[in-house]
C-alpha cells in the first residue's frame, strides 16, 4: 500500500518560513487592503511579532480554524478595525513543535491571506508509555498492533506496543482526508505506524487525526468466531483463523482460566479452526480478550478476539453496589425514587435504607410514567463519573407507582401492605423513637404511624434510629411512604420509611 509521505510537508513548512523572511514578500496589498507582511514568524520559546495593514474601509481579521488546531494557542491585539493604518501583534505561548497557522483579512469584499509559523514540526518517535506521560499538543509517531477499531468511518481505534494502550481518535486517508478510514485496510492485528498530536480527553490518552507512515500486515487474522456471546449456562464458542506464519499458538489470559479453555485446535493450510468450552457462570456479566500469535521467524504477529459470557443478576443494596467494582456485572437494585433529574434522559437518584446512588440513562423512566416517591428496581452494570458511583446500562424493571394522599385518604383506602401511599403531615407526639412511631396529623386528620425505618428495604436493627438521626421533634413536617394497615381495628401506616422532613 502507498502510504503518505511526510517529508514534503516539511520542506514545505521550511520554504513558507524561507519566504516570510524574503523582501519581495513586503508590503503584500489587494485594491482595498495591504499588509507588510503575509507571512510572520513567532519564536518557539513564545513571544510577539507584527505587521502593518492599510486598509480603505472596515476590516476583519480571523483565525481559519482545522480539524486538527482551533489556534487557540495564537492571540491577535485587534480583529477588526475601520479604514486607516494599524499595527497587528501576534502572540503564542512556548511550544514544543513547530506550528503554523492561517489567518484571513477581509475589507471590501477582499481577502488577504496571512500565514502565521512558530518554529518548525518535529515529530517525536515514541512508545505508548512514553505518549501517555508526554505532555498534550506535542506531535508523536508511534509503532503498535490495532488491537480494536471503535468506528470505521473516522478509524478510531487503539494502538497498543509491549508499553501500554493509546486510543486513535481519527485517521487520515492517503491523501489527508477524514472520513475514509476504510480505504486504508486497517485491520486487527496489522502493525502500524502513525503520528499525530496527542490530546487528553477526560482520562483516555488520544493521538488525533493521525497520518499513516507505514502498515505491516499481521499474518494472522481472526475471520469470524461462532457463539462469541456465551450463555450464563456455559458452552462452546469457535474461532475461524487465517494464520500464513510458522505456527499459531493461542492465549487465555489467567483470570479466565477458571471458566475458559481450550477443546480443540484443527488446521488446514492456513486455515485454523480453535474450539473453546465455557463454563456455567453463577457470577456477574464476564468476558475475556483471547490473543491468537504467530511468527515469521523475526517479527511476532498477534490478532484477538472477545468473548463474553452473560451472568446471573447480583442483587444488592444502593450501599454494596456502590462499593463494587466498576465492570460489567448487571445489580438489580430496589428503592424508593428521591429525585427525577431529568425524565426524558433517564437521569434519577435512588435510595433504600443503607445510601443513595445515581441512574444515569437508566430506560424507561418516561414510557412507565416513574416519579418521585415511586418504589422501583433497576437492574445496571455499576459505573462512574468523576470517580462517583452511578447506574450504568440500567433499566427499569419494576414500577409500584406511590401516590400521595391525604390522611383523610389513606384512612378510606382497605388495607393492603402491597400498596404504598405519600404521606405528609406534622408530628403531633412520638410514643418509640428507636422505631419511629409517632402519630402524625394534617388538616384532614390524625393517623398512628407504626415504625418509621431509615429507607426502603431496612430489616432488622437497620430499622432503629431514624427520630435520632434526623432529629426529628414534635411540630417538624414529615413525608412518610407506607402502606394502610389497622391494629384493633384502629387504622394506622405500617412498613412506612422515611422520604423527607421540614423541621419546625
């Protein structure tokens, strides 16, 4: 394959500088505007240079921005001005490779073109180690084996050497198009070679918009692989390879060894056909990357493939899901709804007695009509944001839809310790703080309250200590959600936990 060559671009760099030091470049005028100098160049230790334009009439000046620099790092003194003589400063920071950039002055209708440079491109070969503790901005080549490709219109993808993982967020064609990924022939397993400058997204270290230097193309491939999405009972996934090198050998990684191994290697040719065998997975979701190698006899080739494996549902507290592990281990989860951020997105807090955690995305919550108050399960794979807990993947698999009453209300209903009302009122006497019952009255009415627990789902002595730890008092306003039921004959809120108060 012909790969672009990058040198040309260097002598051309070299030759803009060349000429924007050149006499005939003075003094560079349209009909309707004029500077001295189209091109100007910026020390790389960072500091200003100028130029003077003429203009006849009202003037702009802009930055051109690309895909690969917004020139933020360039600042000018004026961007627009009115007819008359003016000096232009230009400003940049240190930098640690050359950098150029393109600048438009408009007047009348016209356009003049000035050319800004800083210092000349330097490309710095490196390992992934190196990239990742690089600074941000600083352009790197680097020489790995594309473990993953993510998207195959803009080729993002991961490169990975014996140092570590980079992600790829972007890659030029041949002739330094976006969009056109696939006329590379990029595939897993290829050893490549890019350069780029490195950008740092959240904590995912990028090279951007790279440009292919070379590809060397793996000697094996993994073609197709049959039942690669394992069932929770187990089974058995197959793995069709191509391999043209002496030999292939094929790794499981330690941590699957318990559950995965292999049946069976059959080949034919170049043709290889790995058989593995899954155990049943009593766990979370699990999954494995499976690393195929082969050799020419000086250069080691690898592809890989995944498998996953679907698992039992762990059910947990708000409190034990958020102490686990970020991965891909589905909770089931069942509180009450403390907020609705946001409906349409799926953006709610839940709760039960042990915490509060965060459902971002969480399907559903719109269509089933959930709301605050609502007592619901949600079944997700635990994330995070900013290293804050929160319910990835969810969805809403159960809704008992709370409704807020009046006591006057609640006292009409039947009793039934299925169905979960909205309480509000005030407390009018407490007669057991360590349970929480108390007698609780609004302008309809008073009702018994017997025991009020800390959250949905608290058994045990997780339901004692609610009036202490809230400090509630006689005259505060509280919000209650429990069921209808009766003692006696006598009415009364049973199963109740606590949403919200007000203090007097």
């Amino acid at each position: 394959m012909k790969i672009r060559n990058i040198i040309p671009a260097f002598i051309a760099v070299a030759a803009m500088m060349f000429v924007g030091c050149s006499d005939d470049d003075n003094n560079t005028h349209l009909g309707s505007v004029q500077v001295s100098s189209s091109y100007i160049s910026l020390p790389v230790d960072g500091g200003s240079n100028s130029f003077t334009l003429t203009a006849t009439g009202d003037w702009k000046l802009t930055k051109v921005m690309t895909q690969k620099d917004s020139v933020k790092w360039l600042t000018l003194s004026d961007t627009i001005g009115t007819a008359g003589e003016k000096e232009i400063t230009l400003t940049a920071p240190k930098t640690l490779d050359g950098r150029s950039a393109e600048l438009l002055l408009t007047c009348n209708g016209e356009t003049q073109r000035v050319n800004v440079i800083q210092g000349l491109p330097v490309v710095s070969s490196a390992s992934c180690a190196e990239v990742i503790a690089g600074p941000d901005d600083k352009t790197y080549m680097v020489t790995g084996t594309v473990t993953a490709i993510a998207n195959t219109t803009y080729g993002n993808w991961y490169l990975t050497d014996k140092t570590g993982t980079i992600y790829i967020y972007g890659t030029l064609d041949q002739k330094g198009a976006t969009k056109n990924f696939a006329s590379l022939g990029i595939e897993v397993g290829d050893e490549v070679t890019v350069q780029g400058p490195k950008k740092t997204y959240g904590t995912t270290v990028e090279l951007v918009d790279v440009t292919v230097v070379k590809i060397n193309k793996s000697l094996v491939k993994v073609d197709s692989v049959e039942n690669a999405s394992l069932p929770v009972e187990g089974g058995e996934a197959v793995a069709y390879v191509t391999c043209k090198g002496k030999g292939l050998s094929v790794d499981i990684p330690e941590n699957a060894k318990s559950w995965l191994s292999i049946s069976s290697i059959q080949t034919l040719n170049n043709n290889s056909v790995v058989k593995f065998k899954a155990a049943a997975n009593d766990g979370g979701d699990r999954n494995t990357t499976i690393v195929f190698r082969t050799t020419d006899g000086t250069k080691d080739y690898t592809s890989q493939t995944t498998l996953t494996q679907a698992g039992a549902i762990v059910k947990a507290t708000v409190a034990e899901f958020n102490a686990a592990e970020v991965g891909n281990v589905s909770y089931r989860i069942t509180g009450v709804v403390s907020k609705v951020v946001d409906a349409a997105k799926g953006n709610i807090y839940i709760s039960d007695f042990s915490g509060e955690t965060y459902g971002y995305k969480v399907a559903d919550v719109a269509a089933k009509g959930v709301k605050a108050g609502d007592i619901v399960t949600v079944v997700g794979k635990r994330s995070a944001y900013n290293g804050t807990p929160q319910i990835g993947s969810g969805i809403i698999e159960t809704v008992s839809s709370v409704s807020a009453l009046t006591i006057a209300d609640v006292l009409a209903k039947a009793d039934d310790p299925n169905t979960y009302f909205m309480v509000t009122g005030t407390i009018k006497s407490i007669a057991n703080a360590a349970y929480g019952n108390l007698y609780l009255e609004d302008e309809t009415g008073e009702i018994y309250v017997y025991g009020i627990y800390p959250g949905y789902g608290a058994t045990g002595d997780a339901r004692k200590g609610l009036i202490d730890a809230k400090g509630l008092k006689v005259g505060d306003k509280l919000t209650v959600i429990a069921a209808k039921g009766s003692y006696k004959g006598v009415a009364q809120l049973v199963s109740g936990f606590y949403f919200s108060h007000v203090s007097n």
